[in-house]
C-alpha cells in the first residue's frame, strides 16, 4: 500500500515508476493547468505537490493543506509560489536551477539573430510567394559581430549569454549585482541601467520578477534605448510593460523585440502586438530541449521524493526549514 499521496499538475516527460513505489500519484492530464479550485480541493488530501509556474500556490492554498510535506516546482524561477508561507509551515520548496542554463542562453541567441537578421519576416516572405530575385536591400537586418551587448542580470543565464557573444566580438555591458571576478573573466563591464540602455546595440532581459523588475521596460526605459536597438525577453514576461513595448515598437523608439515570455501569458490572440512585423513571440519554450526538460522532471521528482521522505531536497528554495 502506498504511503503517501501526491498531485501532479502536469504531464511529465519522465519515468514516474520510482515515485509511484512510494506514492499514489495523480497526474492532471490537461494541457491547461488545473483550475484554482480543483488545486485547492486536490491539496486539502495530498503530502507531495509537484507544480509549475503557471499553477498558483498562494499562502491560502498551502495552509489547506493539512498533510502537505513538499512543494517541488518543475522550474528555477518561483515567484507563483508564497515561500513565506511555506516556510512558516516547515514545508521545503524545490526547484531545478542550473540544468536549463545553457539551453535557455542558447534560446536568447536564437531570438536575438532571428530578430536581428529578421528571420521570421523572411520565412513568412518566402511563403507568401513574394521572393522574387536577389535584391540588395530586402529585409535589411542588423550586424551582431562588433556590437555592444547589454545583459540586464548576470546570472547563470546572463553569463552563458555573456560567453556565447565573446565569439561575436562584442562589446559586453551588464547591470544588477555588480561581481568583479565574472567582470575579469567574461570581459564584461558593469554600468548603471539607463547607460547600458543608451549604449546597447541588443539587450538582453535575464533578471528575476521582483517588485522592482515589474514593468522595468516601459515608456520611460524605452526611450532611452536606441532607435536600432532590439530588445530580447526569455526571463519573465511582466519585467516588460506590453503596452510600453508596441508603443515603441510602432513609434520606432526601438527597431525590433523577440519575447520568449509575455504578459499576460500565453498573450492573448487578440493583442496588438500580434499584428507588428518586427516583433518574434514564442511559447516560453526558452528550456524546450528534449534533454532539458526531461532533466528539470527527474529533479523536480527527485526534490518530491526526498520531501516526502523526510530528506533534504537536493534543491531547496528555503533551506531555513531544515534549521
């Protein structure tokens, strides 16, 4: 007989045989998260929940559950989660940080060259019956190599940004915490927002959610930026006002903006900014390798079964729960 019960609020691409040996495991089979109240209703019962950012774990929720042990969040960010409440609940919070490093900094340079050499606009061209001959000034993008580069974050992501544009010769700007030994090794230069945003051929969003990265790009930041700047999202979608971005976008504040993330998300159909040429948006598939993901899954079901067993989680969020 299984000892214990656990919620899982997604389908995931892992063996879940290990888990099952020590649990019941419930399985939400819709692409949709589960509604709030079926989530609700599901954690009055559980000991183990393993959740995703789009699943909304608030101090209510967690205070009614009861027999809750872990919370183990199939991400590295958690801002969804009340950590503060689990904490005071001595419930361990898990994530997956590190494993998504490189795939996602691989993903911000997917967007930052489609958008720069308008990739998608010629795809859509090409399938539109509208490529002709060769002309020397259709779809004219920007040069990366020699560029200046400003990394909003330097971070695990925002340095393996940082290594893959030493390969372009790029000038490197970053700004958030300052760290001089990374500043020596990646050849970066630590500068105040606003200059990295007057100087910056590209920049780069890999900084947190915070109430002081919420609508860090809006009206203000971006008329600071240059004309024939481009600006690349794959950290969280509400760092950037949508409202201030199609303005400068249509007014020409800025040339051009991929986003992997958005807000609301996933953005709604009728948006404007689905209607701009110069705008790339994808479904927040900035980790979407196969190995990628399947390793986020093993060590979100690894955090999960530590938990419930009484363990340390390999990778805890509150680590103040185990003192």
């Amino acid at each position: 007989m299984s000892q214990f019960n656990v919620f899982i609020t997604r389908q995931l691409p892992a063996d879940l045989n290990p888990l099952q040996q020590i649990a019941t495991v419930e399985v939400w089979p819709e692409r949709q998260p589960p509604p709030y109240d079926l989530l609700l209703e599901k954690t009055k019962s559980i000991d183990g929940l393993l959740c995703l950012l789009t699943d909304r774990v608030d101090r209510h929720l967690i205070d009614t559950g009861t027999s809750l042990k872990v919370i183990s969040q199939l991400a590295v960010g958690y801002d969804n989660i009340d950590i503060a409440a689990a904490t005071a609940r001595t419930i361990p919070v898990g994530h997956t940080p590190d494993v998504l490093t490189n795939a996602t900094a691989d993903f911000a340079w997917a967007l930052l060259m489609a958008a720069a050499r308008r990739v998608v606009e010629g795809d859509r061209l090409t399938r539109a019956g509208q490529w002709q001959t060769w002309e020397p000034d259709v779809l004219l993008g920007a040069t990366i190599t020699g560029a200046t580069l400003g990394i909003v974050g330097l971070g695990r992501i925002g340095q393996a940004v940082a290594r893959r544009a030493q390969g372009f010769e790029m000038q490197i700007l970053y700004t958030g915490h300052r760290n001089l030994e990374l500043e020596r090794s990646l050849r970066v230069q630590f500068v105040p927002f606003e200059q990295l945003l007057h100087e910056s051929d590209f920049v780069t969003i890999h900084a947190p959610l915070t109430a002081e990265t919420h609508h860090l790009f809006g009206d203000r930041a971006f008329a600071q930026m240059k004309r024939s700047a481009i600006l690349v999202n794959t950290a969280r979608g509400a760092i950037v006002d949508p409202d201030a971005l199609h303005r400068a976008l249509t007014q020409g504040d800025i040339a051009a903006a991929a986003l992997d993330v958005t807000e609301p998300e996933p953005i709604p159909t009728a948006s404007p900014l689905l209607t701009l040429e110069n705008l790339i948006v994808t479904p927040h598939i900035g980790s979407a390798s196969r190995q990628t993901r399947e390793k986020m899954a093993q060590m979100a079901i690894a955090n999960l079964m530590a938990g419930l067993g009484g363990d340390r989680l390999p990778h805890c969020v509150n680590p103040e729960v185990y003192q």
